[in-house]
C-alpha cells in the first residue's frame, strides 16, 4: 500500500475494503491471507507495520516480501519454444515483428518457428532477428534467448 506518509491516509482501513472487495469477487480463504506492506514511494520507504512513524529508512520491508511471497520461475528453457505473441510491429528493413514473451524454451537467429493461429492453422518463419529492452532502448540479442 503506497502513499502511507500523506495526512488523509487510512490504512487499517483501506485493507479493510480490499479484503472486502476480494470476498464480494469470490475469493477462496487463502487468497484473502494475502502480506501487507506499507509504503511511502516518494520518501522510498517501507514497512510492515501501518504506522507510518515506523517506516523503515528503505524499501527493504517491500524488497523481502516479494521474495518470501512470489515463487521463483521454472526454468523450463529445455522444453519446446512457446513464444506469445502480444503485439505486432512493422519495420522496412526487417519486415514483421511479433512483440511478446518467452513462456519455454530457447529462441535464436536462424531458427524455425511455427506460427499457431486461432482458426487452426501453422505458417512456418525463421526468427531473422531479435531484440530485447535495456531500460527503454530497444537492442538487438545475438545469443540464445532464454526464458526469464
């Protein structure tokens, strides 16, 4: 929960209506047993306790929840490629770009891949190229793709 050292802040009280709304959507008994932590984005703080005079003097509290909370990924990078595509793009020199995620296996230059559509049907590609984000600057990835 962010937004912890402003005056107008409830915070019992907001957990409170998210535990209500997460019953009115039908949520099973252990979803509602679900970790808190109290935040202050602009100062860069965090803690457990919702007293915001016991933040602590950094976003650590937040840091160690999510990784006590949240299972590490499988790595799965020996299966067969499952790329989903989310989004395409055009460029006039490399022609169409499927924009998505590796969910298994490894993707790299020169592979074959097929395209399954909705309808059923398989068009076979060769991955020509592939590009990765650095912060915002798209770059391209010479190595084999794995999955992250």
């Amino acid at each position: 929960m962010n937004k912890i050292d402003k005056d107008s802040a409830r915070p019992n009280e907001v957990v409170d209506e998210v535990i209500d709304l997460f019953i009115e959507l039908g949520a099973e008994e252990e979803q509602l047993d679900f970790p808190v932590v109290f935040t202050s984005g602009i100062a860069g703080t965090a803690s457990l306790d919702s007293d915001p005079a016991k933040q602590e003097k950094d976003m650590t509290p937040l840091f160690e929840t999510i990784v006590e909370t949240i299972p590490a990924p499988i790595d799965n990078s020996d299966e067969p490629l499952q790329f989903q595509v989310a989004l395409l793009d055009y460029n006039d020199y490399v022609g169409r770009i499927g924009v998505g995620r590796v969910f298994r296996g490894k993707m790299h230059v020169g592979q074959q891949v097929s395209l399954m559509k909705l309808d059923g049907t398989v068009k076979q590609f060769r991955v020509t190229k592939i590009f990765g984000y650095i912060g915002l600057k798209k770059v391209e990835i010479k190595k084999p793709l794995p999955v992250i």
